[in-house]
C-alpha cells in the first residue's frame, strides 16, 4: 500500500529535523485529568512552601538575587 500524502508529508519534516541533526525523543508526564493530580500539586506545593519559610538563608539569597536583575530585558 503506498503512503498517502500526509504520511509523505510528516516522513519529509522528520527527514528535514534529523538532517538538522535533531532527533526524536518521547517524554512521559503527569496526567492532569487523573483524580487526586490536583490534591497531589497541591500537598508537594505546601511541602515547598514550608520548606522556603524554615530556610531563611535560601529566602534571604533569592531577595538579593531579585534586587540584582533591576534593568534586565526580556
């Protein structure tokens, strides 16, 4: 069976990326539509946020990190 165009299509994309020298990768993340991912963000968010409040070094560092980017571009 021959491919059909889009097929022909996609193969000559991939084709342009690899001679770029660039690869194909597949990455696995967290599904945001399973029950109890939002509880989860929520918990480990608590966790670092406390963990920022007992670290008054790392507070303290990243306050003078912000007070050095004043004129910074995006």
């Amino acid at each position: 069976m021959a491919p059909t165009p889009v097929n022909r299509r996609v193969q000559k994309h991939r084709d342009a990326l690899r001679m770029a020298g660039l690869r194909p990768v597949q990455i696995w993340v967290p599904d945001t539509r399973r029950p109890g991912f939002v509880a989860e963000c929520r918990r480990q968010s608590l966790l670092a946020a406390e963990a920022d409040r007992a670290d008054a070094a790392m507070q303290q560092f990243m306050d003078e990190s912000l007070a050095g980017v004043e004129g910074w571009t995006a």
